[in-house]
C-alpha cells in the first residue's frame, strides 16, 4: 500500500556543488539537480565538504547543526554538520579541518584517505538529519563519494535507520576512478578482514578502485547521458570497468544533465553585452562585434565567428584543433579560444593567434565572465571531444543561439541533431569519427550554410534556442528511478500523470509521453527499469498528430461500413464473441498469466501500483459496460465491449502491470456480458460454434483476427499502439457508435460473403 503522506527523502551526496565549490560539471549538477527535485515535491538535503575555499558569505550562512566521530580504520576522527537552507534545499557541510581546510578541493596526496573520510561521514550522518528526515534513497556521485555503498552494506546493514536506504551511484566521468595502493584498505577503510569487500574493491594485485566498489555495492547505476552508458561498456571507453559494467547493465542508465536556465538565459544575462531573445536577436549581433573588437579580431558580421570555451586537453579534441586550424582560418573564419591546460596546446594556439592577427584570438586563462561573452557573441561554438560523457558547453551555447560542431559521441550526440539540409531539422552540425579533416569539413558546412543561405541559418539559430534543456526533465527521470526502488511511497500528484487520475480525457495527451520511454527497453514502465541502457526522450506532439489523423479516418471508415452492410457486421461480431468465450478456456487462461507472468517476474516491486491500476481499469470496464447496455443492439454492446477490452489496457499503460493484466480481464468479461443478450444471439454463436468446426477458412481467420487484439501487439510496434490509444480512451466517454471503429474491423466486415450467409440459415434451421 502506498504511503500518500510521506514524502520521498533524498541525500544527495557530492565532492563540489555550485555556488559553493565547483571545479567542473560535477558542481553545476549537484547545484542544480536537487532544487529541480524539490520543486518536483521531494525532500533533498545535499552532502558536500566545507572546504576552506568557500566564500565567507556562504560560511556566515551556516549555523552547527550536529557533531560526532567518524571511525577510520584505526582512528576516530571529528565530524560536525553545519546547516544552511538555500532554495529549498538543506545543505549539509561536513566539517573537519585536517581534511578539507585547505587551499583546493583535490590534488593531494592523502585525497584517498580525505575522500574516504567523506564517505564513511555520509553514511555515520544518517542518523544526525534533521527530525522527521529517513533516508530513502542515497544519491552519491564520482569516485569522492563511491565508498559510500560498500560502508553502507559492510558496517551499517542490519541497523532499523538503514535498512530501508537505498543506494545509487551516478558516473560522472568514468576515466577518474580512485585507484589507490591497497595498504589503505586495512590502514583507512578497515574492510581487508572482510572477503567481499576486499575482493570487489581490488582492481590488481596491489591497487584497489574506489569506484569499482560502488559500481558492485549500489543498487542502481547512473550515468549522465544514454550515449555515454553504452559506451562506457565498451573497452574503448569503459577505461577498465567495461567488464564489471557490462555485468551490472541491468541496473544502468544514462539520464542526460540540464542546465540552469535561469541563469543562462540571454533575455536576462547581465553578463553579456546586449540582452536578446529567440524572437529578436538583435542583440546577438551587438555581442558579436563588441567581442570581436575586445578580442582584437575585424569587426566583421558577415564572417562567422567560431569559438571554444574548454581544457586545453588530448580529451577535448585539441589534437583535431591543431591538425585543422590553418585550413579553417585561412578559409576565412573567425577563431577564439579560451582555456588553459597542456602546455603544448597552450603554446601551439598562440602561434596560430601571431599568425593570423585579426582572424584568431587565444585566451590563455579560465575567465567565466569573458566565457559568458562568448558564448553570447559566436555564430558557432567548436566542441570535437574524443569522448564527453554528457557536456554542457555545447548546451549553453544553444541557449544562446550559437550553433554547436561536435564530434558524435556521449551526450553531444544526445543533444545535438545535426542539420539536414533537405529537411531543414536540426540544432547544429556534427562529424563521427575522431579525425582533423572530417571536423575541418562539418566546420566549413555550417560556413557555408552561414555565408550561402542565411534564413536557413536563422532558422537552425530558432531551433536550437528552442530546445529545453531545463532541469525538471532530468529531474523526472531521477524520480522515476527513485520511486522505482521504493514502491511503497506514493508520487505526489505533482510529479506523476496528474491527467491520467483526475481527468481522463488529459490523459491522450500525458500517456504518450510516457509510454514512449520503454519502446526501447521494451519494459511497460521507465521507473520500474533502473537498467534501461537507452532513455527516450517523451515526445507528446508526434504521438497527437498521429491521433487526431487516425481519428479522422477512423470517423470516416466507421460512416462507410455502417452504410454498408450492418447484416454482415452482426455476423462478424457474433463470430468474434465466439472467438472470445473459446479464449476463456483454462488453456487460455494459462496463456494470459503467461503473458502477464515475465512482468509480475521481473519487476516484483510494482505490485503495490499495480491494485490501483486494477481498480482503474474495473471502474473504466463497468462504465463503458453500462453505457453498451442501453444501446439499441445486442450488435453494437458486444463491439463496445470488444473496443473497451482492447482500449482499457493501452489507455492506462502508464503503470507496469496495467498494461500486461488488464487484457486477461476484458477478455473474460465479454464473454459474460454477451450471455444475458437475446436469445437469438445465443442461437446464433452456437451456429457459429458448429459452423467454425466445419468451416476452416473463416474459423482460422476469426480467430486469428482476435488473437491480434490483446497488448501482445504493442510489443513490436508500440508506437502504433500509442496513436491507438488516444481516440479509444476518448471512445468510452462519448456515445457507444464510436467505439467499433478499429483498424481490424473493415477487414472482418467483409470476410462474410452470400454463400456464407446461405450456410449460416442452414445450418440454424438443422440445429432447431
């Protein structure tokens, strides 16, 4: 039974979070992330070192909240929590200043030992929150917080508080680990004594590897974008845990990042040099020639002005860079470049600026407000990373209307679609393989396209600034995943299908967005797949145009035949009600748990939905049960029963088990529905009964026609069944005529010829 009061309780645990400490994209998501999740209706309170970095504003802020020792191997350290709420958000800071007093977050050489301190905190903090606070789920993220899971398991499981917590763990980037010598397993983590942890933790004979603990120890996997988790179970990406990630799939997926769109917002940014919007870009132009002339390149608008905002690093494509840059710029575009990192890169971007003074600009230092200009002020922004787990330069840069040339890899493949000249979609440009001339020619594509064919330009300029790339996406999908691990909980209404309880006819529009995740997984419901490798982006526009199109020739079809031959259509609907009490059979029976059987199997959590669900789909049933009754034929009841069946089940296809074991229901109640009819009714699906043991070409094709009925047949196409869906919900609300129309019907309207009209009355007169 779900508990509608209780909320569902976050701690979201994490290295750096923005505003306070952030060194990359780790920071931004744990700055972002958890509001979106409040605003979605849980509880979150955040984890994060009180580094001495943070700034004195922030630390006048926080108030001691709580202090205790954390043991370490063989010693006892000091612990305290201090407070602050910000945006909803508690912020727990875990303070001990041998640790984290220091003048940056990582780099030291005791950072094994510093970060498995964190860890150990996390989970000896539980049980300080705040009154009223229980844990449920246990968010960590990156090698900094991955013992977290093992500690949680070895040390505290058992314990009332704990056992109700569940753990997942969000890669990052997988190529920063937390190997360190094994020494440290006894001396700091105190788990050499114990088998298990000693074995999962060992990535070779003397080292061990932070986050191949986790990734064995976590109940779910993240990671930040469905490109990226396919790939880090390549040996190409995977950087040594493809093995133990390929072993644990089921429970990994990759749920893309967002942005905070508030405070990249060009409308707004008081950052920039002029404010602008999709609908007037005037702006945009003004940045442009104001940072060309900042830069020292030629104020020129009708050049287009190409920048990149990065670490000057082998992973950010810089290779490409070097290999490409005299072809790009003697072509005739704009270049600048901001970032610092390999000296190498550093040195070679200054000799491309000494050679082509006016055309490039190298910016050899980390200026965030100078990164905001240019983003503002590019026509393109260069992003060619040999792999990029999601990304959130080339996301920011479509906020601001600036094109993004990417290589097709981890989220940049997710995120940008690349333009297609015929059809004009798309949001940028992009290459595949990791190659200097291929980034060279996507590079002079968008050129062209900018110097060639500008209202196409501005019209991919309109597209990409149109994409939502907000936080309350994501933010679903971690609630999806978190409401998963705990079924018992109730989703506030907020958050879940509001349409799909109160309104039923709202619902055509919300089912489509949510049915269309598991087409991948080929699971009935996103939350209860935790490993589902491939996420779908909910897209309700195309399933609504399919509706109302199907609406409209399903209008037309159900006028046409109705004109047509309504003794034929009473023939072949008596002939399907046959068909249906022959599915009732205990064979039958045994067939339709075994449909529903794979589901119930391998998602026991959902039992809990799944009786509200049943409930749903009765209530429905009987409605629609009702309304057939006071039609005017015996013909037109069995054919609105026949539609309810069909439609019940897709229509409520949000939760798991609705979708599988609503079919085995209606196909039982119309056999019991139909009984009370007429009696002539019942003579007539005797004649047929004997009729189809005679008759073997229309019995096979009766039957056959019923068998594709049920859901099974959403399973190959379920998109097809989403567009099916919408009109049939409507169906049972409006009066009883609508309800035949189905894209079988015109085919078994037909199937009955004279000759077989003849055979029928024959064969009713030698019965009686």
């Amino acid at each position: 039974m779900a508990d509608s009061s209780k909320k569902m309780q976050i701690v979201f645990a994490s290295a750096e979070c923005a505003p306070f400490v952030k060194t990359g994209g780790l920071g931004d998501v744990a700055g972002s992330l958890p509001a979106a999740l409040v605003r979605a209706g849980a509880e979150v309170i955040v984890m994060v070192p009180k580094y001495a970095t943070i700034k004195d504003e922030y630390k006048a802020q926080m108030e001691h909240f709580a202090d205790f020792y954390v043991s370490l191997g063989w010693r006892n350290e000091y612990c305290g929590l201090e407070k602050l709420e910000r945006d909803g958000v508690t912020y727990m800071f875990v303070d001990n200043e041998r640790y984290f007093a220091r003048d940056y977050p990582y780099g030291f050489f005791d950072d094994g030992e510093r970060f498995a301190f964190f860890s150990k905190a996390i989970t000896e903090s539980l049980q300080h929150l705040p009154a009223g606070f229980e844990c449920d789920i246990l968010h960590c993220n990156d090698w900094q917080t991955a013992l977290a899971p093992v500690f949680l398991r070895e040390f505290y499981q058992g314990l009332p508080l704990y056992d109700r917590v569940k753990t997942v763990f969000s890669i990052h980037n997988v190529a920063f680990q937390g190997q360190f010598s094994d020494t440290v397993m006894e001396d700091i983590l105190g788990v050499a004594h114990i088998p298990a942890a000693a074995t999962q933790l060992r990535c070779d004979a003397c080292s061990i590897n932070y986050m191949l603990g986790a990734l064995h120890y976590a109940d779910a996997i993240t990671t930040v974008s469905p490109t990226y988790a396919g790939e880090i179970q390549t040996p190409e990406f995977g950087e040594g845990l493809d093995g133990v990630l390929r072993e644990r799939s089921y429970a990994l997926q990759g749920i893309l990042n967002g942005i905070d769109v508030a405070a990249f917002d060009p409308a707004t940014d008081k950052r920039i040099a002029a404010n602008y919007t999709v609908d007037d870009r005037s702006g945009k132009a003004v940045c442009k020639a104001k940072l060309q002339e900042e830069l020292g390149l030629e104020v020129r608008d009708d050049r287009p002005l190409m920048v990149m905002v990065t670490r000057l690093t082998r992973q950010k494509g810089l290779d490409l860079v070097m290999y490409a840059l005299d072809r790009i710029l003697s072509g005739g575009v704009q270049v600048a470049v901001l970032g610092t990192g390999d000296r190498d890169y550093e040195d070679g971007l200054r000799y491309f600026q000494d050679k082509y003074p006016g055309t490039m600009a190298a910016r050899i230092e980390f200026d965030p407000a100078l990164s905001q200009r240019m983003y503002a002020a590019a026509d393109m922004f260069l992003m060619p990373s040999k792999f990029e787990p999601c990304g959130l330069s080339q996301i920011i840069a479509m906020r601001y209307g600036t094109l993004p040339i990417v290589r097709e890899t981890g989220g940049l493949k997710d995120t940008v679609v690349p333009y297609n000249e015929f059809t004009g979609e798309g949001t940028g440009f992009s290459f595949s393989n990791f190659n200097g001339d291929e980034m060279g020619d996507a590079v002079f594509r968008a050129a062209r396209l900018f110097w060639d064919n500008r209202d196409a330009w501005n019209q991919l300029v309109t597209q990409a600034m149109s994409q939502d790339f907000s936080w309350t996406r994501s933010a679903d999908k971690y609630l999806d995943l978190y409401f998963f691990m705990h079924p018992e909980i109730e989703r506030p209404a907020g958050v879940t299908d509001v349409a799909a309880v109160d309104e039923p006819a709202a619902a055509e529009a919300e089912p489509a967005a949510t049915v269309k995740e598991p087409a991948a997984a080929e699971e009935p419901k996103a939350e209860e797949k935790p490993a589902a490798k491939a996420e779908v982006k909910p897209d309700a526009k195309p399933a609504a145009k399919k509706t109302t199109a199907r609406k409209t020739t399903a209008k037309k079809a159900t006028t046409t035949k109705a004109a047509a031959s309504k003794t034929s259509a009473a023939k072949a609907t008596t002939a399907k009600a046959s068909t249906t009490r022959k599915r009732t059979t205990a064979a039958a029976k045994k067939a339709a748990e075994a449909e529903v059987a794979p589901e119930v199997k391998a998602e026991p959590a959902a039992k809990a939905p799944a009786k509200t669900a049943a409930k749903k789909t009765t209530a429905t049933k009987t409605t629609t049960a009702k309304k057939a009754t006071a039609a005017k034929s015996t013909t037109t009841k069995a054919a609105t029963t026949k539609a309810a069946a069909k439609t019940t089940p897709k229509a409520a296809a949000k939760p798991a088990v609705k979708v599988e074991e609503a079919p085995s229901e209606p196909k039982a109640k119309v056999a019991v529905e139909a009984k009370p009819a007429a009696k002539t009714t019942t003579r007539k699906r005797a004649t047929t009964t004997v009729k189809k043991a005679t008759t073997k070409a229309a019995a096979p094709k009766a039957e056959a026609k019923d068998e594709d009925k049920p859901a099974v047949k959403a399973e190959p196409a379920p998109k097809a069944a989403e567009a099916k869906t919408a009109p049939k919900t409507k169906a049972k609300t409006e009066p009883a005529k609508k309800a035949p129309v189905s894209p079988a019907a015109p085919a078994e309207e037909k199937a009955p010829t004279k000759k077989t009209s003849v055979r029928k009355a024959t064969a009713t007169r030698k019965r009686h």
